[in-house]
C-alpha cells in the first residue's frame, strides 16, 4: 500500500482547484445555452427550466454557423497539410544535411516568429487586392477567397513549426541516417521512411498548436474576407453581438458549437501531445 503524504495531498487538491476554475467556465456556458434570456438574469447559475435546444438551431442555421464551420475545416486541414510537410522538410534540412548556413537559416526562419501579423496585415491586403490568376476555366482571386487566408496562415506557421522538429530531428541518433545512406536510400526516402515517422510526436505537438491559432484566427480572416459565405468560426460569432443588443443564449450556443472540435482533437491526440513535449525532458 502506498503512502500517502501530506506534500500529495497538498499537490492533488491544488490541482483539483485549477481543474475546476478550468472546467466551471464551460461548464456554465453550455448550461446558459440551453436557457432563455430571462432565464440568464434571473437564473445565471442553475439548470435551465426548459432545455432550449432552438438555441443551437439557430445559431447553426440562421446564424450561419455550419457553413462558417466548415470554411474553418477547410482552412485548417489545408493549413496544418501544406504548413507540416513543408516545414518537416525545411527542418530536416536544417538539422541533418550538411551546408555551410544551416544555423543562419534556422535563425532566418526564427525571425517570422518575432514578426506579428498586424505588421503585414496592410501591406498583405494590397498586395493580394492586385493579384490574381486567370485560365480558360477558371479565377483564382486573393482578397474574398479561403486562399488569400490559407497563404498568410502557412507562411506564420512555419516558424514554429520548424524550430520545434529542428530538435525533433537533431535528437535521432545519427546512425539510422548513415545506415539508410549505405543501403542506397535517396535523401527523400530517408526522409519519408525514417525521419518522418520517428519524428510523429513533434508533429503532433506543432500540428496542435498551427490548429489551435489557426482555428482561433479573427483579424486576418475579417481583413480578407467579405463574403458572409465565406467566413470562418470566429468572424461569425462576431455577428451575435449586436450594436444594441446582444442575444446571450444564441450566441454561448455558437460559442459551444466552435469549442467542441478543438475539445475532440485535443482529446484524440491528448497523450501525442504531452508525449511530445515531455520528449527529451528524460534521457537515459
């Protein structure tokens, strides 16, 4: 039998009280969205009298909540593809081939995370406003479309993503890349076959949080786009609160419906993820 100090006792009940000042908010606020507005004044803290399951009816539909979700799906899966193999295979790169300015370009990729997006934010919507590109069949527009939102979001997830699997990469032992060399591997199989599955922690860890600020990402995507068709999550919660007046109930049942993906993603890849940031606290 174990034995049980005061020092565990101590840890478990601070962690108990930060677990329920965590969960008590989102708590409240899936409770508020099955209420009325009266309910919520008179009510704020207690279950609600009638479920009002109209809430998130409206919020889905005339609020236009489920064509904005999936503007937000596009987004993000496009984002997290293009930003993860690009920036795996910048960082591998960076940390096993051998040039002359490996660290210098780790450093020129660092500089974009020091950069925020409010710097470029105008000098981006002109640029975009001038672009575009014309075929037979088709017009690829920048400024209005999902892809004038995915490009910025790439280009500021890289940083991040390559600096944390430049230590992912550096960490494997050095010997697998030489047998795989001798064996006659191109550098694109090694790459592919070897580094990239050994590397799928990190991936998790940078793929979490590209979605993360991906998904949560407001000013870029109310800036580029003005089609209601086209909006993502955020610029759509945005249209629940009115100059005048604000419908509480319809717009905590928006709010749910945006928080739920990023609950099921972190609870799917949860033990990934702390995975990959406890890699390399332990050696041995």
């Amino acid at each position: 039998m174990k034995k049980i100090t005061l020092s565990k006792v101590i840890i478990y009940i601070v962690l108990t009280i930060i677990a329920v000042l965590y969960v008590a908010p989102l708590v409240w606020i899936v409770l508020v969205s099955f209420k009325t507005n009266a309910e919520v004044f008179s009510n704020p803290f207690g279950l609600p009298q009638v479920w009002q399951l109209g809430n998130y009816i409206f919020a889905w539909t005339k609020g236009k909540l489920g064509i904005a979700l999936w503007n937000s799906v596009f987004v993000c899966v496009f984002t997290l593809a293009v930003s993860l193999l690009l920036g795996a295979m910048a960082a591998f790169g960076i940390a096993r081939m051998r040039f002359g300015f490996n660290n210098a370009t780790l450093t020129y990729f660092m500089i974009g995370m020091m950069v925020p997006v409010h710097c470029v934010l105008i000098p981006l919507f002109v640029m975009f406003s001038k672009m575009k590109i014309k075929t037979p069949l088709f017009e690829i527009r920048f400024t209005n479309s999902l892809i004038g939102i995915i490009i910025p979001y790439i280009t500021f997830a890289l940083p991040m993503t390559i600096f944390i699997l430049v230590g992912f990469f550096r960490s494997m032992p050095g010997e697998l890349f030489e047998a795989a060399c001798i064996d006659g591997c191109s550098i694109y199989k090694t790459f592919f076959s070897i580094a990239l599955p050994l590397s799928k922690t990190g991936i998790f860890v940078t793929g979490m949080m590209s979605f993360v600020n991906t998904w949560n990402e407001l000013l870029v995507s109310m800036v580029f786009i003005s089609d209601p068709e086209k909006k993502t999550l955020p610029v759509t919660l945005t249209y629940f609160v009115g100059p005048y007046a604000t419908n509480y109930v319809q717009m905590f049942a928006a709010i749910v419906i945006a928080v739920v993906p990023t609950i099921i993603v972190y609870s799917i890849f949860s033990n990934q993820i702390v995975e990959g940031l406890t890699a390399g606290a332990v050696k041995g």
